[in-house]
C-alpha cells in the first residue's frame, strides 16, 4: 500500500512540475528564472525528504523557498 502512495506522489509531483513549467511562456525572465527555481527547490526538497523521512511537506515547501530566493539571486546578477 505505501509504495503505491508513493509512486502516485511521484507522478503527481512530475505532472505538477511539467504544469508549472509550461505556464512560464507569458512570464518576464525575472518571474520565469524564480518560478523555475521554486520548481526546482520544491521537487528537490520533496526528493530529499523522501529519501531521509521527515515531513514532505516541509521539505517541498523549504525547498521551493530556497530554490525561489536562489533564481531571483541568479536572474539579478546575470543583469
């Protein structure tokens, strides 16, 4: 039963990623490079909380504030 928890997650997390992903054409490339980067952190945190235990939630939510805050970074520098 948990593996198959587990892999719906998954799928849902790489559908959920390739949504967010594809609604990125209308964005300027500040809010493209940020959002990239929030998708990014979040599915790494997801990712990392899966393999170590801890609260998933916790991890994608961390993560995607990381990776959010990393891409404005990356985008304000590369100007």
């Amino acid at each position: 039963m948990t593996s198959k928890l587990l892999l719906t997650g998954k799928a849902g997390m790489i559908a959920m990623c390739l949504l967010s992903l594809s609604a990125c054409s209308t964005l300027t490339e500040t809010q493209q490079r940020v959002a990239s980067g929030a998708a990014i952190g979040a599915a790494a945190g997801t990712a990392g909380t899966l393999l170590m235990g801890g609260c998933v939630a916790c991890g994608a939510a961390i993560g995607g504030a990381v990776g959010a805050g990393t891409g404005y970074i990356i985008d304000q520098v590369q100007k």
